[in-house]
C-alpha cells in the first residue's frame, strides 16, 4: 500500500474517532444492546430502530479505545438505511478483512470507507476492538437483546 493511502486511511479513522457519527441515544429503539471488549475496556451500547427489515435509525454511546470508536461510527453510518440482510454480509466481509487481511478474498475497495481498518489484520488484539460494534450489532439483528462479549 502507499504512504498515501494509508496516511488517508488512518485520517478517515482520526476523524470517525474525535467526531463519532450517531453518537446519541434513540427515543425507544427496538433493540438497546450492550456490547463489552473486557481486552482492552472498550464499551458501547448500541440502539437501533427497525421498519419492517430495514435499519431505520442506529446510534450508539460508549467509551473506548480510537479504533473501537471509530468502527461503531462507521459502522452506524454505513448500515443506516441497510437492510438486515445486506448488514449481515457487509459484516461479514468485514470481518474477513479485519482477519484475513488485504490479501484475503475480501478487497479493500469493496468496502469503501471501512476499509481503513483493514490494517487491524497485522495487530490480532486490534481486531476485537474494531469488530466490536458488529458482533454488537448482529446481537441486535437476531433480536435477542443479550449482551456481547468479545472474550
Ligand atoms: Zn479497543
């Protein structure tokens, strides 16, 4: 990768991190989900409201790490208006990113601006901060209201 596309990378990540999108509690939301990285302390509760299986509106609150903060901001931003299912394979892929890497089956430029934590791959602790949310998330997709935890 260039220096310059990884200098963009990480200031896509600075800035989800300082600014978090959706940081904020919904009026009653369907689904309130607690999400915990006992690792490295990263917490957040997600609150997302559906219409039929469309993701109406997802925000969440928390306290962690730059890379956990930045995942859930991105995350909210980019599976706001999705539906269920399309989150579900968004998730997917990036988790084979996350894991798997930039040489992996999943590319970088499939996934837009979440792709500036595919460089997570190289740092294995990192991964669980930046596939937080998500797990977090897909608790809230199956409906079951349980906390997540990334232990
Ligand atoms: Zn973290």
């Amino acid at each position: 990768m260039s220096s310059d596309l990884r200098d963009l990378y990480q200031e896509v990540v600075v800035d989800h991190s300082r600014h978090p999108r959706n940081f904020r509690k919904i009026d009653r939301p369907d689904q309130t989900v607690q999400g915990f990285n006992p690792l490295c302390g990263d917490k957040l509760t997600l609150y997302v409201k559906f219409n039929d299986q469309v993701i109406e509106d997802i925000s969440f609150e928390g306290s962690g790490c730059a890379i956990s903060k930045a995942s859930a901001s991105m995350m909210t931003a980019t599976t706001k208006g999705k539906t269920k299912a399309e989150a579900e394979e968004l998730f997917r892929q990036f988790h084979t990113l996350i894991t798997e890497g930039p040489d992996g089956p999943v590319k970088r430029e499939q996934l837009g601006k979440l792709a500036a934590l595919g460089g997570v791959s190289e740092f294995p602790a990192r991964v669980k901060c930046a596939s937080l949310a998500w797990h977090t998330l897909r608790s809230a997709l199956e409906g079951k209201g349980e906390a997540v935890s990334t232990e």
